[in-house]
C-alpha cells in the first residue's frame, strides 16, 4: 500500500508536469517553468478538497451519528442535551438501491464541482499573467485537458465496483 500511495503521488506530479510544460512550451516560455508549476499547484486543492470529501462521505455520515450521540450526553450522565437520547446508530442507508444512489450523487457532484473550480483557478492565474488571449489559451490548454481526463478517472474509479 505504501508503495502504492507513493507511486500514485509520483505519477500525479509527472502528469501535473507534463502538462504545465507543455503549455509553458506551447506559450512561448513566458515566465520560469518552476514559477509556473509552482503558481498552477494551487489549482489542484479545490480537487483535494472535492476527492477528500467523496472519500470520506460515508464516514462522515456513520461517524457523524456517534458524534452527535456524544454530543448529546458527553459525559455519559443520563443527559438529553439535544433531544437524542432514543437515538440509534444506523448504517441502513447503506444498504438501499436509494441510499447508494444519493451517496453516489453527492461524490459525483463534489468531484466535478472540485475538478471546475480547479479550471476556473487555473483560468484566473493565467488572466493575471498579462498574456495575449493566444498565448493565455495555448498555457492553460495542455493543464485544462489534464484537469478533464483526471475527472474522468476520478468518476470512472468512483463507479467501479469495489469489494474490501
């Protein structure tokens, strides 16, 4: 898994790369290659936040119950602090044809949604470097293709069946 995880880093750093350097080629060089990568990187957090929300959707919705129940009697006196105390834990929401489908939808929805804000940073920085309107499409072009095809990775890995 370790192995894994820092390989999945490396290949994401060389695409994220490869694509800020072809547009930087693309553009006519304009500033340092190192510049750019470095400004652009700030692009990919929206996209951070969008897989870390998806990933942790369910978590949140299990662990969140336990919270709340905690929060209900957190020193566990017999209070009914927010009117929960008949409250149980469920994960049946899981187990629904419905269920996995709104689940579903809202991993969809954060990692597009993610994925565009990240084009739409990527698209402000480029505006803010005083290009031609050429130019400025021919940098951001190789990073907004990348941004596409990792979306449909990212859909593509959150609708494939997995068994774990």
């Amino acid at each position: 898994n370790s192995l894994g995880l820092a390989g999945a880093f490396v290949a994401l750093l060389l695409f994220y790369g490869a694509a800020i350097a072809a547009g930087w080629r693309l553009a006519g060089r304009p500033r340092s290659l190192a510049w750019l990568m470095g400004r652009f990187v700030v692009s990919l957090i929206p996209i951070s936040i969008a897989f870390h929300f998806a990933h942790y959707l369910t978590d949140l919705l299990v662990n969140g119950q336990y919270a709340l129940a905690s929060l209900n009697d957190p020193f566990a006196r017999g209070w009914n602090l927010l009117g929960l105390a008949d409250m149980h834990v469920t994960t049946s929401f899981l187990n629904t044809a419905s269920g996995a489908l709104a689940i579903y939808t809202a991993q969809t929805g954060a990692i597009v949604l993610g994925h565009v804000a990240a084009v739409a940073a990527a698209h402000a920085m480029v505006a803010g470097l005083d290009l031609d309107h050429r130019r400025a499409m021919l940098l951001e072009l190789p990073l907004a293709i990348a941004m596409v095809a990792y979306t449909g990775l990212g859909l593509w890995t959150l609708s494939t069946p997995a068994i774990g």
